[in-house]
C-alpha cells in the first residue's frame, strides 16, 4: 500500500510527458512513545504516531535544469498521505517548474514589490526568526555548533518588523509534524509569541535558559531520545494570517513579481543575511499574474525583510521539516509556515 503511493507519483510525473532525469522520493512513518518522570513528581506518557513524505526532481529542457525539493510530514495516521493527494501535487511541480524553464523572462533590474507564497514565508520565518530566538544560542552557546544569534537579551521589546509581521510557535497545532503536550522537562505546552506587531515579544526558553534570562520555560525543551539532552528548539513556528486574501495582495501591486515556492535558500550564523532563489514564479502586472520569471533571487538582512511586510494574506499553509541542532546532532520534526505576504520595494537579482 505504501509502495503504491510512490509508484502512484510516479506514473503521474510520467503522464506530463516532461524529461525529468532526477527522481527521488522518500515516504516513511514512525511511532515515538515517550514517558517522562521527574523528582517534581510528574509522569508523563505520550504517544504520537507521524508520517512523512520528501522529494527531489531534477526538470531539464533544451540543456537548461531546474530542480525541486520540499517535505510533507504530519502527527497522525496514514489517512494524512491521502490526504495531501501527493500524485496532483507532483504533477503541477513539473508542469510548472518546465514552464519555467520554458518561457521565463529575467526579473526586473529595478526595485519592485514582491508577493511570496507560503512556502516561502514559511522558510523566511523557521530560520530568520525562530532560529535566532532560541535562547540557547542567544546566550552563545550555540555558537559552534548550530550557530549564533543576532538577537540579544536586550532586544525584547524593540521593533524588528512591521506592524504587520505577527509571528508564534506552537507546538499544540493538532496534526503537526512538531506536535506535543509537555516539553521533555516535564513543561506543559503553550503558544510563544515571538513577534507581536513588530516588536520582539519573546525568545524560546528551556528551564536553564529561563534560569539565566530571569524568566520561566515556555515549553521549549526537546530531545531524540532518552540519552539526549532536552536543548532549546522550535516545534510549529508561523507567520500568523493577515486580513487581505492572495489575490487582494496581486491586486495592490502595479508592478512586481510573484514568488510561489523557491530552489535553494542559505543565511548566515547569526541569522543576518539570507538569500531565497525562486522556482516557480511569475511577472505581476497591473494585479494579474503573467509570464514566469526565471530564478528571482532575494538577498536581504532580517531587519530589512520583517520591516517590508506591507500586508499578510489570511492562507495560512504548514509545511514541515527535520530540523537540526546540538551536538550530538539532534533531527527532529517541526512545521513552519504562514500566509502569502506581500513585501514593498525590493530588489532582486
């Protein structure tokens, strides 16, 4: 049954009648059982099962390749791979992508308005904001290992976006990929208001970081396994929805590109300077979609991204990841996402 799904994707790659010499896909599941107990007197047994679908194609025409990877995973049964309708999605990633390929002109040389999609606010936020306001690393110890932080203690309560930049991590969404109810210190899970209208309202605290900062645990404690220790990390870190739809966002633009999803992406150790090439992306004109654009490229620093948010769409999408950190290296399951967001004046390359 589970062999099925792939073939399934793959006769669906296979129908659109595009070249693509690159294929791999991956569909696992697990079962994590954990019980927790603590001279508090806490017991704590949970039991989440997950499921987890990742891919990467390789699109060639006429010499010219792109490529496209990106990961699905949620908290639940096998229902949730159904779900997702993975053969249509796969389908629309090709089709596209050598669309792209095909027909793209060169972004604009000029500064412009872009929209990005929720894939790429959901990127945009896992690791210019939640990264960097993990305590741990803010405290510097981090720093040779996972990395540092720009962020300081000082900075709660200063602006570093918009008032249209809203951002949380919870990890109680039903169904997430990074779903829990007690941390793995025995702290009962909450939503962590990272950014509220801008502002830095809060950072991601175990009970040491706590200790230190003069604060209490948000929950935020994680580990693999019982020989590991609980260190700082994100579990559901979003952008939260704005008031506009997508298309009201399309419609506030006069000239500007449009940003579904990306190629490849990096940032810096502190988490200053970022960069995200476009895939899938498209000219805006005057409101409407037009032709594809061949890989946009945006290069900004963190402050300059968040204090460009001019409006957030109300789409929110969650798209999960294996995150990294610590040493030894600790991969654990988290969502990221958000809504399609309009940014103003930017330039891309």
């Amino acid at each position: 049954e589970k062999l099925k799904v792939l073939f399934d994707i793959e006769k669906s790659i296979s129908e659109t009648g595009v070249r693509v010499p690159g294929r791999f896909y991956s569909l696992s599941d697990s079962y994590d059982e954990t019980c927790f107990v603590n001279s508090e007197g806490s017991k704590i047994v949970s039991k989440i099962p997950r499921t987890d679908f990742w891919y990467f194609i390789t699109i060639e025409h006429i010499g010219r390749t792109a490529q496209r990877y990106w990961q699905y995973g949620f908290s639940g049964g096998f229902e949730k791979i159904y779900d997702s309708n993975f053969p249509e999605l796969m389908r629309h990633e090709v089709k596209a992508t050598h669309d792209n390929l095909q027909r793209a002109v060169k972004p604009p040389k000029e500064n412009v308005d872009v929209v990005v999609a929720p894939q790429i606010t959901a990127i945009m936020v896992h690791e210019s904001v939640g990264h960097p306001y993990e305590a741990d690393r803010v405290l510097g110890r981090e720093a040779a290992q996972a990395g540092e932080s720009f962020v300081t203690k000082e900075m709660l309560g200063t602006r570093i976006g918009s008032d249209a930049v809203n951002v949380a991590d919870d990890p109680r969404i039903e169904g997430s990929f990074g779903y829990y109810l007690y941390d793995d210190e025995g702290v009962a899970a909450r939503n962590r208001q990272l950014i509220k209208t801008g502002m830095i309202t809060e950072l991601l605290n175990n009970r040491e970081t706590a200790f230190v900062l003069g604060t209490k645990s948000n929950s935020a404690a994680r580990a693999t396994g019982f020989d590991r220790e609980p260190i700082v990390r994100m579990a559901n870190t979003y952008f939260e929805p704005g008031d506009y739809s997508e298309e009201e966002l399309f419609e506030a633009v006069k000239s500007g590109v449009y940003i579904k999803n990306f190629m490849e992406w990096n940032i810096d150790d502190k988490r200053v300077n970022q960069k995200y090439v476009g895939a899938e992306a498209y000219v805006i004109r005057n409101g409407k979609l037009e032709e594809p654009v061949f890989r946009p490229t945006i290069e900004i620093s963190t402050p300059k991204l968040w204090s460009s948010v001019d409006k957030a769409a109300n789409n929110v999408e969650y798209h999960s990841g294996t995150c990294g950190k610590g040493e030894p290296m600790q991969a654990l399951p988290v969502w990221f996402g958000g809504p399609s967001l309009l940014l103003r004046n930017i330039k891309l390359k």
